[in-house]
C-alpha cells in the first residue's frame, strides 16, 4: 500500500511538473523539465526452427521531471511503467518476479496488475537531490553512476553493471547511492560513490589525461572483495583505442561467487568520412564457465535477460566482438553486431562454440517518432556444426515528448 501511495503521489508530481513548466515556459522561466517517450516493442521468440514461436507485447512509458530552484540544485524524479502481455507471459511463471526487482534501500515499485497473461509494473528508477559548483558535484539518491568506458563490456562499471543485449533500457539501471566528484582540473577529476542494496559497493575513481589518453584508476570495496581497475581511452593513429580492467579478491565469503576474478575488455573503433562506423573488441573473463552450461546461462533467452556484474561480464572464458554501422539515409542507419565465444560448454553443446548476431535497422519517422527493428540470433556448434540455439526479433515503435 504504501509503494501504491508513493508512486500515486509521484504521478500527481508529474502533472503539476507538466502544468508548471507550461506556465514558466510563458514566462520565460524554466525551472521545471519534463520530458519521456512512450515505446510499443513487439518481441517474437523463435524457439527452434520448425516454426515454433513465442509472443511478447510491451507499451513502455517513461516520465523525468527535474526540479531546478537556482544554478547549483536540481532534484530529479523519473520512472518506467510497463505493460506485458502475450503468450511468454502466459508460460513463464518466473516472469513477474523477474522483472520485479530492486535491490535499493527502497522498493519504489509497484505490481499494478498481475494475472496470467497481463502484467503492469512501475518502478521508479531515478531519485536525487544534486548539488554542484565550478569545482565540485554531491549527488545523493537513486542515480546512475556510470564508470564504464567501452560499448559492449564494462569491468569497471562496478555500481551497475549493465547487460549491452538489454537495448530497450537505454537509461541503464541505477544505484541508491552518494556520489562525490572533485574537478582538480580540465581533465582530472576524483570520483567517490558508494552504493546501497543488499550489500555495499565502495570506491575512488582518479581520471587523469596524459599523452592524449584518459586514464582512470579506481579501488574500492566490492560486495565482499577488494577490488581494484584501470581504464583508458585515447587513439591509436587515427582510431580509437580503449580498455578497462578489474581485479577482485574476496574478503568476505558473501556468494558462491566469492572468488578471485579478473575481467580485461579491450575496443578499438574508427569512423570513415561516408558515415561507416567499425568497431571490435575482445573479453577475457578468468571465471568464464566451461564446464557447466546450466550455471554458465546461455541456454535459451536467459542471457539476454540475465542479470550480469562486473565479475562476470559473459559466460564464456574469451568473447570477441565486432560491429559495423552505415547510415542508409539521412534519417535510417543499418548496423550489424558480432559475438564470439570459443570453446565453452554452451546449453548442453558439447565442447561447442556460440556466436551471437544482431542486426539492427532504425529510421526516423520525425522528430520525435522513431521505428526500429531488431534480432538476436544464437548459434552454437556442435559435433563441427552450427545449430540454432534461440533467436528473438523485435519492432520497436517509440515517441518522444
């Protein structure tokens, strides 16, 4: 009841945020920002090839309202609601426990309509007071505190780690946190944040420019280990070059996943003058599973749903990626996308490979309409052949305001 009340009250914020910002927007003074989309995703599981497929519908709303009194606050409320229904709601009986979970200090989410085959749940997912000056930034609630640096895996994104098959979130998870940034320079900064969830992540970040590189170097506490990372980004001749690495080292024997890990994610990407994009980059995860597929995640969708952390970025021991995008038109582009991973141990493959594509079409319809249109396909080899392990294909409709 009194997540209901919470949400309810966050709605009626909103509308008084949208009647406000009309007003001031007459008055040439804006202090209050709303903005968001609404997006209807159309997702078809194609389970084997003989036909067989499974349904999923999805109208997704989001709503960010900022509140700003003067030029050093600003308190921003934001929040997701989303409407399932289709034939996977119906067979999967996890799905709704899935999708409602918050690991925060607290559950600002609310399970609106629960029944076998139509599921409503809204979750607030960003909530913080910021204060900043020339010098210095305190941020303190329910924020996103990104320290990643490549596109497809982030060793150092330690806070929250984000699953790069989970394109329909493009605001990423986020913490119930602090975050303290220091500017001691134009190029240098000191980053402090900590988190709060079922337990605790703790860490500095120092960012520095040298030589034409970013470096960053942070360490800190990690759900039970000492972790430690570096990371980079800069150009090597005329592309660029980046990387992040993580070491941790359990403590405390919090999980089953109390083990020392390392994760090493090296990109390099490069723009020709037509619009053609290339970029490719490699995963080393030291805990990568090889020996049980169950536990290793790759059987069916659970991967593309899964949950992830940095000390377990993928499955598999050694992933290679590579993607290519062109823009077709002024308003489409068409890309294509690549994953690599050798010898593991993939759902009940033997000894196989998996690889994963995922094409991607996006037009702009106008300003603020835009379609896309998605795949996922996994293969995975066994006995020297490839065999299709599971493939999704969406369409996603989304609008602007």
């Amino acid at each position: 009841m009194i997540r209901k009340i919470l949400i309810i009250l966050f709605g009626l914020f909103l509308c008084l945020g949208n009647t406000h910002l009309q007003a001031q927007e007459e008055e040439k003074e804006p202090k209050w920002e709303f903005n968001g989309y609404t997006k209807y995703l159309q997702n078809t599981n194609f389970i084997n090839l003989d036909g067989a497929t499974l349904g999923l519908n999805l109208f997704h709303n989001r709503s960010n309202l900022n509140f700003v009194p003067n030029s050093k606050f600003n308190i921003a409320v934001e929040a997701r609601t989303r409407l399932f229904y289709g034939e996977q709601l119906k067979l999967d009986t996890t799905f709704a426990n899935q999708i409602d979970q918050y690991n925060g200090l607290l559950d600002l989410s609310v399970r609106w309509l629960d029944r076998r085959s139509l599921f409503i749940h809204t979750i607030v997912d960003r909530a913080y007071l910021d204060y900043h000056t020339e010098k210095w930034e305190l941020r303190v609630g329910r924020q996103r505190i990104n320290w990643g640096i490549n596109t497809f895996w982030n060793p150092n994104d330690w806070f929250n780690t984000l699953n790069f098959l989970d394109f329909d979130y493009e605001e990423r998870p986020g913490s119930d946190g602090i975050r303290f940034q220091y500017f001691t320079g134009t190029l240098s900064s000191v980053d402090v944040a900590v988190s709060f969830d079922t337990t605790i992540v703790g860490a500095v970040k120092y960012v520095f420019n040298t030589k034409g590189y970013d470096i960053q170097l942070q360490g800190g506490y990690y759900r039970g280990d000492i972790a430690t990372g570096l990371g980079w980004a800069g150009n090597l001749w005329n592309a660029g070059f980046k990387g992040e690495a993580s070491y941790f080292v359990p403590i405390e024997d919090l999980s089953p996943d109390s083990v020392n890990a390392f994760q090493l994610s090296l990109a390099g990407d490069y723009s020709f003058g037509s619009g053609l994009y290339l970029n490719g980059g490699v995963l080393y995860n030291s805990n990568g599973d090889t020996q049980n597929p169950a536990d290793g995640g790759l059987g069916g969708n659970s991967l593309a749903s899964s949950a992830l952390s940095p000390k377990n970025l993928f499955p598999a021991p050694w992933t290679y990626s590579a993607s290519v995008s062109y823009p077709t038109s002024a308003l489409s582009n068409l890309s294509f996308a690549f994953t690599y991973s050798p010898k593991g141990q993939i759902a009940g493959f033997s000894s196989g490979d998996l690889t994963l594509v995922i094409p991607t079409f996006t037009y702009s319809i106008r300003d603020n309409w835009d379609l896309d249109v998605v795949g996922q396909v996994f293969l995975a080899s066994a006995n020297e052949k490839y065999s299709h392990l599971f493939s999704s294909a969406f369409l996603r409709l989304k609008w602007s305001y």
